[in-house]
C-alpha cells in the first residue's frame, strides 16, 4: 500500500507539471502560425508567449450532460491548486466581456481539440483571447474534452496559470465516447480523434439551435495564440472592437461566395518524414495520401470514388493526383449548416448521390437524437477539414484554387 500510494503521488505530480509546463521544441512545440491571404492582412493567431498567472480559487466554467447527449454550460468553483509551479506568478486581469446569446453574439465558433499535453497551449491561448477585444466579439470558443477528469484537469490548470479569466471566456464540451469506444492516443489513432472531437464541437454548436449557434464553425488545434498580441498581458491594435477582426466574419462570408478553397501543390524535396525502421516518405508522398483519405471519405468509400467519372469527381482526383493542399491554407471555416447536411449524407441517415447537389429532404432533415449523438457514430478522417472541403467540391460545385504561384510549394 506504501508504495502504491508513493507512485499516484509520484504520477500526480508528473502529470499536473505536464500540463503545466510549456513543451520544448523537439515535443510539442506551439507552432508560430500566421495565415496571411493575398494581401488583406491576417485575422488568424501566431505563438507569442505570455506568463503565466498565481494560483487562486476562480469562478469557471464547466458542462453536464442532458439525457440526449447534448453539453449545457453551468458556472461553478473549481478546486484551487496548491502547487509549487503555481506560485510567485504575477496577476493579469483580462478586460474583455462576451455576448454569447441573442444579437451580438459572435457568428463563428472554433471547435479546438484538447488534450492534457496541450493544456499549457490553450491556457495561454485563453489568456490572450480574453484580453483582445476584437477576438471576443468576433469569436467564441468551445474547448473539446474526452472526458469529464480531462475538464476537471483543465480547470485546475486555468485556476494556476491564468486564475483571473472570466467564465464566459470559454465553452467547454465533453465529448460523446465514440461508437467504437475511444482508440488509444498514439500515431494515427490519435489524429483520429482530435478530428472526431472537433466535428463533436460542430456538432454541439448545431445542437444549439439557429438562433442560438453561430453561422460558422473552424477546427483548429490548441497551438493557437493571438497573432496582435504584445507580450505579458498587452496587445496591439489588432484587437480593438473595430479592428481586423470585426472583418472576420465578412471575409469567410466572402470565401464562401467565392466558392473555393486555396491550395498548394505539396513539394517532394523540402520535407522528409523518418518514421523509423529505415521507412521515410517525402512531404508529398505523407500529405497524398491525406488527400486521398479524406476523398474516399467524401465520396462514400473507395469503390464509390474510384468508380465515379463527374466532372465534380475529376476534380478531386486531380487534387489527390497533383497533391494540392488545402489544409490550412486557409481558416479553417465551415458553414454549419452545410456541416449538418454531410453529417446527414456520410452517416447514411438520408442518402445522396456521389456528386449530387443536396435535396430538400437532406436539407431540412434534423436528427431526433441531437447531431452531437448522431456524430458520435461516424468515423471522421484525420486532416478532418479536407473532408468538408472535398464534400463541398462534390456536392456544392467548390473548387480548390492553386495558389502555389502565390505561397510556394508546400511542405
């Protein structure tokens, strides 16, 4: 029993340091991002590191669970952490409020992925978001948890590094355990399921209702952190009410009209992935297959792909055959409506031709069970944005852009 004890203490520490800590470069490095468009400027995030704050006992937020599944927010007192790597850290008071109903609310939502090793990430992507006001009037945040002690974990982490956020800051969302149960957290398995909890945080802001939901949805990871931010608690002017990001919302409306999605063709020399044994692949060869992945899924399967002879369907082979990539190109946004209208067709629930424009028995129908239920019984592709960037090429007469001659070969 003594040593038994020694070790849950031993693995308790382990683990809250994990979450605490900022990984170093060679482990899970917060990757710098900064997603430039023509020449309009950006509206997305770079890393930009802010310190972290004093542990104190805060008001958050947290998620129960109706009978069908659905997440509802509720506002409660976390357990405080008493924790060497929580002390002798100054205080920064975010100042940005939030609307998160009615007129006013934003009308795009990011569906974040997150896990324990990425806590540090979204922590101090949180404390960022919470001081650029722009941000929050323009975007609302659901955070995707597997589990109701990964939430629990997550609030005790906000409690130590960023105690003074606000509880509207953030929505949390504990995922539905998938229909195959959850798949072990390494290599493909684990891209597996960022992309299953992701759709999951679509799904639960279609299951708010029209009037309640945004309009848009991105899915993004948690290496995100505001692009205008300056440093330990300022930002820029980036983030005033009336600054770039007010323009949010406008710009991906303007994407969608223009009906199509930036890519570039993936170069087989600037990357060489080792995965061991001696086996590599190039940059083009790793994303090719992607691409594929996701067409087949979009198409209804392999047979249904490689059987299919459209025009929409050339298309996607093209892309597939020249490896253009469209992954983050661009924001990664969806209209949400359109995010139910797949989930319907790729679930089997109402039925769609390979290449064939949505019905109106597809677009009016609605789940009985709630889409965060039904989304919880497909299997969705790792890259998870491409599938719905390929399914609107199939169905909704997109097209992806070559912009290589703009950004250069991708790696």
């Amino acid at each position: 029993p003594i040593f038994a004890l020694g070790a849950l203490l031993w693995e308790d520490a382990f683990n809250l340091k994990w979450a605490l800590v900022p990984p170093s470069a060679d482990q899970h490095p917060v990757r710098p991002i900064v997603q430039q468009i023509e020449d309009r400027g950006s509206f997305a995030v770079a890393a930009q590191a802010v310190a972290a704050t004093t542990a104190s006992i805060t008001y958050t937020t947290t998620a129960t669970r109706t009978t069908n599944g659905q997440a509802v927010t509720s506002t409660t007192f976390p357990r405080g952490l008493n924790h060497t790597l929580c002390k002798g850290r100054p205080l920064v008071f975010p100042t940005a409020g939030a609307i998160r109903s009615g007129p006013g609310r934003p009308m795009v939502g990011a569906s974040i992925a997150v896990h324990p090793p990425k806590f540090h990430a979204a922590a101090i992507f949180l404390s960022q978001y919470a001081l650029c006001p722009g941000a929050v009037r323009a975007l609302w945040i659901f955070i995707v948890f597997s589990s109701d002690k990964d939430l629990q974990m997550f609030r005790e982490t906000l409690a130590c590094l960023q105690p003074g956020l606000p509880p509207d800051t953030w929505t949390p969302v504990v995922a539905k355990t998938p229909k195959n149960g959850w798949m072990l957290s390494h290599g493909v398995s684990h891209q597996l399921t960022a992309a299953y909890k992701k759709w999951y945080g679509i799904a639960h802001m279609l299951d708010l209702g029209q009037d309640k939901a945004p309009a848009y949805g991105l899915m993004v990871d948690s290496e995100l952190l505001i692009y205008d931010g300056a440093g330990e608690g300022t930002v820029g002017e980036g983030c005033r009410l009336d600054g770039p990001w007010s323009e949010l919302l406008h710009r991906i409306q303007e994407r969608e009209l223009s009906k199509s999605f930036p890519g570039a063709v993936v170069s087989s020399t600037l990357t060489r992935y080792d995965f061991g044994g001696g086996f590599t692949r190039s940059g083009q060869d790793y994303d090719k297959v992607l691409i594929s992945e996701n067409a087949q899924w979009a198409a209804g399967g392999y047979s249904s792909y490689y059987a299919c002879k459209s025009k929409r369907c050339q298309l996607v082979q093209r892309q597939v055959n020249d490896c253009v990539y469209s992954w983050w190109t661009d924001v990664p946004w969806m209209n949400l409506t359109v995010a139910g209208w797949l989930m319907a067709s790729i679930s089997g629930k109402k039925k769609l031709g390979i290449d064939a424009p949505p019905t109106t028995e597809l677009t009016t129908w609605r789940p009985q069970e709630g889409w965060q239920n039904l989304s919880s019984v497909i299997r969705f592709p790792r890259f998870e944005h491409l599938a719905y960037q390929l399914w609107c090429v199939l169905h909704l007469s997109f097209e992806i852009r070559d912009v290589t001659n703009i950004t250069g070969q991708a790696k």
